[in-house]
C-alpha cells in the first residue's frame, strides 16, 4: 500500500493548524526534520505525541545531535504511532515502519 508524507521542520510542529491542512490534504504520515534544543527536549517529545494524536498520522521525527551556535541540540529522534505508542530507536522505529507498508 502507498502512504502520503508531509514534510516540516522543528519550528512547524508548534502550529497545529499547519498539520490540519497537511492532514485535510491527505498526510498520513508527518516527517519533521529537526535541531530542537536539549532544554526543551520535554516540548520537543509532547508536541510530537499532541500532532500524531490530533490527525492519527504516524510521525517520523529526527532530530540533530551535538552543538549548533553555542546550543546543545537535544537528539531524541522518534516514530509515533496513530495510536500515541513511540518508540525511541530511530533504526529500530523506521524498520518497524517499513515493515508494516511492504
């Protein structure tokens, strides 16, 4: 079977409304690329759960590691489920993933 992917950056995933027109636009699943900060990691983790559960998408979200401008980015990548499971262990998410649409 063939999913549709939205795409967003980290930023994004703060404005629901953008995710509803991606839905209404038939995303079924939310791919963010990411550099959300290692302060905010809590943030970063409960708004992705918030945009899975408020559309039933899956979300693949990954997010940079190390130091960007003096600030420490938090990793943390994820695969959220539809049904607000995640799973930490971005190659273990994605192979689930992938194994579930082939």
């Amino acid at each position: 079977s063939e999913y549709k992917f939205g795409f967003c950056i980290c930023y994004d995933i703060r404005f629901p409304e953008l995710m509803r027109k991606l839905t209404y636009n038939g995303m079924e699943v939310l791919i963010v690329s990411a550099a959300w900060p290692e302060s905010r990691i809590d943030h970063w983790k409960k708004l992705l759960v918030a945009r899975a559960i408020e559309n039933q998408v899956f979300v693949i979200a990954v997010n940079a590691v190390g130091t960007q401008g003096g600030t420490k980015l938090g990793g943390n990548s994820l695969f959220i489920s539809i049904y607000s499971s995640k799973w930490s262990g971005f190659t273990l998410a994605l192979t689930i993933f992938i194994n579930s649409i082939i």
